[in-house]
C-alpha cells in the first residue's frame, strides 16, 4: 500500500490535472478531498482535452475508483451536467463515488455570494460566485445539508424549507432581491438526488479498506497552499483546506495512514483573483508567459496573473505542508526566454527575509530579490529524461530544488500525459 498527497504549492492552477492524471495509472484510488466547482483542471490525453470541476482527474482511468470526498461541497446540477459530458466523450463513470458526508450547494448560496462579491467593491476577494464560500459558511453554522440528507425525502423537505425561510428574509429584507421559491427547488434537488443516489456511498468507509487492501491511494487537493482558509493570503483565499492537512480532513482518513506528500508549482508563478503577489510581472515577459502557457482560468476564463517562480512562497507551500517532493509543472512555457529568474528572499524596508509574511500590508511592501539565469531556446517538449533538457533548463531545475529545499520528482514538459519526466518513484 502507499498513499500519495497532491497539493498546489502556489496559489492554485498549477497544473494539478495533469499530475494527478499522470500518478493515477498506479493508483487504485483517486480522492478529491476539499472545495467545489471554483475549481478546474485541465487533462490532456492524446488530442482530446477534458476540462474537470468536481470529478477526481483519476476517472480518465475507467478501472480506477474516483472519490468525491466528504470535505468538497458539491453542486449537484453542475455536477450531473459534467457526469454526462464524460459519458458523452466514452469516458465511463461507473467506478465514480459521491460521499453520503459531502455539503450540497443551493441556489441561494450563489445569490448570496454574488451579492457579498459586489458589496465589498474595491475591496472584492475575487470568488467565482458558485455558492461555494457561503456554502461552506452553512457547514460551520450547521445548517448545511449533505448528501445523505438529499436523499432523505422528509428530511431534505423539511431542512430546505427552514434554510430557505431564513435565506429569503436575509436576501429581501438586507439586499432587497426576490425570494427564492421553495417548491420548485424541492422539486429540482429531488430530481439530482434520483439521479444521483446510486453513487453515494461512505468514503472513509471506502478508503480505509482500500488501505486494508494495500491499495495505493492518491488523495488530489483543489486550488493551493495560498489559498487556504487558514494558511494562505487571508482573507483572498477559498474556503476550505487545499494544504496536505485537509486530505485527512476531508476525506476521513487518519494523519498516519499518508505515506508521503508532493506539492504542484508551474515553472513560474500565478494566481487568479485579489491580493498581493510579489513577483508579478505587468510587462511584455509577463504577458509572453501568459499567451505561452495558456494562463487563462479553467473555470472562469479570467486571465492569470503571471510571475517569476517565487522560493518563498515554495518554502512556505514546504512547511505548511511537509513536502517530500516537488512537481514542476510548464517548463516548456519558459523556452524562449534568453533570461529567467528565481525569487530567493524578499526585500522589505531594507531588510531580506527568506519566510513569507503573514500580514498582507508587508506582502504589499515586499520587493522580490531575484537571481538570473540563462533561458534557453530549444523546444524541450519531446523530453524524455532530465538528460535530455537544455544544461541551463537543467541549472534553473536544481536552483528551484535547493531553494525550495526539497527534491524535484516530476517535471512537465507540455500538457500531455506522456510530457511528463518521472526522476523518482512515488509509489513506494
């Protein structure tokens, strides 16, 4: 048996998808383990694209039992419409699992966070507005409704009907929006738990006798460590816990069953939405690496923010997190660059510091100190090996390493599956 973390080390989008898509071969099974359809990952195989929100990467595998934790809040309408665009594309669903556990997002959670969003003006977080922020709120005010209570008729009537009384007066009496018609959403939410009720199952339940089994286990994280509700860019984060903690959390396995942990970066940095971000470039190389490596949001659309690879935020994603090991993601976007760069520290008011700040008012204030490298200019997308990388791709390859402070085990070199160098085995 082994068991393998994947998190984001950056702020999210750092090509989880095709890393997870890449480690499922040998996993048995594939576990989402926290946040909802703000999320999106991009999958390659061959010349199709699949474009996922709430279902593990794992079920391009059609043998592989994928997991919809217990931690994730689920949209069922969403979900069921991306259910039927993979059986669309002959991609089988049978092995898919939704936790009994799992949050269930409503209709007047999106109303209420597209109308928090527009409330706070300049001072937006910058939310896809999916209902996924005020579901999670309902959660720790326990008066969400799970899965297994959608599949409770009397139950579900009954608990819709008192959030939906207490909901409508908050969304007429403090916003002054129409309110929102019980019956009909009874009617629709019972139609998604017909249709879904044969996938629901107990997920810790589930994953605890695969370890029995000594299967291997992949648990996959949305977005990424500086979006965490508790260790990331606060308050321009998600609700949940996308750091390797939250796998035990939302998934309802114990800390000492996890065998070992990677974290996920781009060749680069970025992120989408508010808040500071230090090595944010907003010139012509900024842009170069957007248009070259597709940074626009998988769920959204939005144009990603682009920067030089950060080493503080890397040792900070390393700490949080415990990573073993390091997944580079896009070095193929970096060739054609004759210079590229690596933030190893921060220089605030004339003091470096090498630890990434809490306070966001210092973050704002911190000026990168970078060091230079040469780029290279040959397409790299054909590798095979490190070997087969330009010298200086394999230079700036060892300085991440040594600054991050962990090995690299996996670098990606185009968004195919078979575009990816493995340098160690992580199923040990």
């Amino acid at each position: 048996m082994s068991t393998v973390v994947l998190v984001g080390a950056q702020w999210g989008d750092e090509g989880k998808g095709k890393v997870t898509d890449f480690l499922a071969e040998k996993a048995d099974l594939v576990v989402r383990y926290q946040g909802g359809n703000n999320a999106g990952h991009t999958v390659v195989v061959g010349d199709r694209e699949f474009k996922l929100h709430l279902i593990p990467s794992g079920i391009l595998y059609p043998e592989k039992i994928c997991v919809i934790g217990s931690g994730m809040v689920i949209d069922p309408g969403v979900l069921l419409q991306e259910m039927e665009a993979l059986k669309n594309k002959g991609i089988s669903i049978d092995n898919l699992k939704i936790s009994d556990r799992a949050h269930v997002i409503f209709p007047y959670h999106q109303r209420l966070d597209q109308v928090e969003e527009e409330r706070r003006g300049d001072n937006k977080i910058g939310t896809t507005v999916r209902g996924i922020g005020p579901a999670y709120m309902d959660k720790s005010a326990r008066v969400g409704i799970r899965m297994v209570d959608l599949l409770d008729q009397d139950e579900f009537a009954s608990l819709l009907e008192a959030n939906i009384e207490v909901k409508n007066h908050l969304l007429t009496k403090v916003y002054g929006m129409n309110a929102l018609d019980y019956p009909s959403i009874l009617a629709e939410y019972r139609g998604y738990a017909e249709n879904l009720a044969k996938y629901v199952a107990d997920d810790s339940l589930l994953i605890n006798e695969a370890f029995k089994k000594g299967q291997n286990v992949l648990f996959e994280g949305a977005q990424g460590t500086l979006l965490d509700i508790d260790h990331g860019t606060y308050p321009y984060v998600t609700s949940s816990h996308p750091t390797a903690g939250g796998a035990c959390l939302g998934a309802g396995v114990g800390p000492t069953k996890i065998d070992r942990v990677i974290g996920v970066a781009k060749a680069y940095t970025t992120r989408v939405g508010e808040g500071p971000f230090a090595t944010e470039l907003e010139d012509d190389t900024g842009e170069y690496i957007r248009t070259q490596g597709g940074e626009f949001g998988t769920t959204t659309g939005r144009p990603r923010r682009c920067g030089w690879f950060d080493g503080v935020v890397a040792r900070y994603a390393v700490r949080i997190n415990g990573l073993d090991y390091l997944a580079i993601t896009k070095l193929d976007v970096l060739s054609g660059l004759e210079k590229v760069k690596i933030c190893t520290g921060y220089n605030y008011r004339g003091r470096i510091i090498e630890e990434f700040p809490a306070s966001l008012r210092v973050l704002e204030e911190c000026v990168p100190v970078y060091e230079e490298f040469d780029g290279w200019q040959d397409d790299i997308t054909s590798a095979k090996t490190l070997s087969d990388l330009p010298t200086s791709a394999r230079k700036y390859l060892e300085r991440v390493s040594e600054v991050a402070g962990v090995p690299i085990a996996l670098v990606g070199v185009g968004s195919r599956r078979s575009q990816t160098i493995l340098t160690t085995e992580l199923y040990k």
